[in-house]
C-alpha cells in the first residue's frame, strides 16, 4: 500500500486510506486482480486488496519507463458537511522493465 502514498493532513483525528480509484490503464498490457480478472477504468478497489493487483508486461519488451496507470485515493472521512473524501488529483504507478 506505500506504493499509493496516502496521507490525510486536513483532518483530526486523521482518516484512514480505504480504497484506490483506478483513473487510466496501462497501455502495454493489463492490470489484473490476482492475476486474472482485468482492472477496469474507476473501479474500486479497497486499500486491502492493492496486494492483490498485479502487471505483467508483454514478452521480450522492456523500457524505463515502460507503461503507467493512474489513480486517485479516497479516505474513510466521507463527505458530509461539504467534505472530500478523494484526492483531488491523480497520482501515476510507472513500471519499469529490465
């Protein structure tokens, strides 16, 4: 879960990191969910289940940098009373293949 860089600094007592929001692919190749169910654009996937998603890059092929996905975050502090409870920007995962 460090990979998503979750960090709540407005609220007190702080939020907890629930879920990554899936905002682009990978053009390569796919993102899966334990290795076979293809990761779709703004899926849900709970911070408990980030361990569960997996690349694998096509055969041969390799690059720095070689393929990228983005995402957003999104805490447990709802958002009632005119919160936010997902990050306003997107963040990148980038791969590299040696």
């Amino acid at each position: 879960m460090a990979d998503f860089g979750f960090a709540d600094l407005v609220d007190s007592p702080a939020n907890n990191f629930a879920d990554v929001i899936i905002t682009s692919l990978p053009t390569a190749s796919a993102l899966k969910m334990n290795g076979t169910n293809p990761v779709w654009v703004n899926q849900v996937i709970p911070a408990y289940a980030v361990a569960y998603m997996t690349y694998t890059p096509p055969a041969g092929q390799s690059g720095i940098p070689f393929d990228s996905f983005k995402f957003k975050v999104r805490d447990n502090g709802g958002t009632e009373n005119g919160g936010t409870d997902t990050s306003p920007s997107e963040y990148t995962v980038t791969f590299w293949v040696v």
